[in-house]
C-alpha cells in the first residue's frame, strides 16, 4: 500500500503546475546536399553560438554535384547549428541558423557562395585618437576574431595596411586607445581597398 501512495505522489508530482523536464539529447544527422555544379571540398559544423567552425568533417571525401553526404552531430540538447561548405574553385557558401530539430537535409547550390581571397585594407586613420585594434569578419561569422593590428597602432592622421582572408564583404570594427569602438556592416573589401576612419565613419554608406 506504501508503494502504491508513492506512485500517486510522484504522478502528481510530474502533474504539478510549473514543473518541466529537460528533453532527452538526442543524436542529430544532417543530410548536406550539393545542388551546384562543382564539388564540395571541405564541410564545416558547429553549432550557433560556438564562434568557431572547428574541425573540417569530410577528410579526404568529397560531395560530388547532385549527391549527398551524411554527417553525425552527435548526442546534444542544442537545435541550431551553421554550415559551412568549401567548393573545388574556393568559393565559401554558408548556412547559419539551421534548426537541426525540425529538418536534416541542408542543400547548397552555390547561389550565395563568396570566394575566399587576402585582402590588404589601407586603414587611414583621420580620427583625432590612436587606433588600438582593428578586425575585420565575414558577415555571417560570429564574433569578430583575432586584433588584425596585433602589437601595433596607427596614431592620428597615419595609415596602416592590415591583412584579411576572407569573402568581398564584411563587417569592421576599430577601437581606440581610450577603449571606444565604433563598428561597421556590409562594407565591400573588392570594391574599395581603402577605409578611413573619421567622425562618421560608422554611419557612412
């Protein structure tokens, strides 16, 4: 009789208002689908708030145009996942955001896709404080990176060249020796080689 009053206090329990469980972890597999033309060489997964993409996943494989690839997640509580894919010409295609809950198939057809190249920015510094640190990011990458100034600054009215690998467009963020920082979005690095950095410079078009 004991153990059956046990039984009707844990169901009540489980029934009680406000009380919630975590869900199991389950194993999530994504279906990576290449609907371009050429050859995904490298896959890249992580999850949303990682700020990395960590370990390449295909190793020596390839995703050959019209087929697919299978990639384990592994055991984990977390639904949102980014994407990266590398194809033959060097050109990067990326999802972000994924929900890995409601679906498993991720098709890239290289529409978006952005080659990878090194850039040298001129950054002209026409502001009347020191530059401390300048980053540059792709615009779907999450955080900024590495200080692309590293030891160095850039006083008023000098001119650095920093190095950057990536797509055409990103995301720019300077900060100045009194630990103020300004950022801008959508810049072209292909189009225009050369930033200065003025009052303003952060709302410019």
């Amino acid at each position: 009789m004991a153990g059956f009053r046990h039984l009707v206090a844990a169901i009540a329990l489980l029934m009680a208002p406000g009380v919630s469980f975590a869900a199991p972890a389950a194993d999530r597999v994504l279906s990576i689908s290449n609907h371009s033309r050429q050859a995904i060489l490298e896959l890249y997964v992580s999850g949303a708030s990682d700020g990395d993409w960590g370990a390449e996943r295909l190793g020596d494989d390839t995703i050959l145009p019209n087929r697919s690839a299978t990639v384990r997640l592994g055991h984990g509580r977390d639904c949102s996942f980014d994407i990266r894919v590398v194809f033959a010409d060097g050109s990067v295609e990326e999802r972000h955001g994924f929900d890995a809950c409601r679906g498993r198939q991720v098709v890239f057809d290289g529409s978006t896709a952005e080659r990878i190249t090194d850039h040298d920015v001129a950054v002209t510094n026409a502001s009347a404080r020191p530059l401390r640190e300048i980053y540059i990011s792709s615009e779907q990458t999450n955080g900024w990176g590495d200080d692309l100034l590293g030891d160095t600054s850039v006083p008023p009215a000098r001119t650095a060249h920093v190095h950057y690998r990536g797509g055409c467009h990103g995301d720019m963020r300077v900060v100045f020796d009194n630990d103020g920082a300004e950022e801008r979005y959508g810049m072209d690095f292909c189009l225009r080689a050369g930033v200065t950095i003025a009052p303003g410079w952060a709302a410019a078009d």
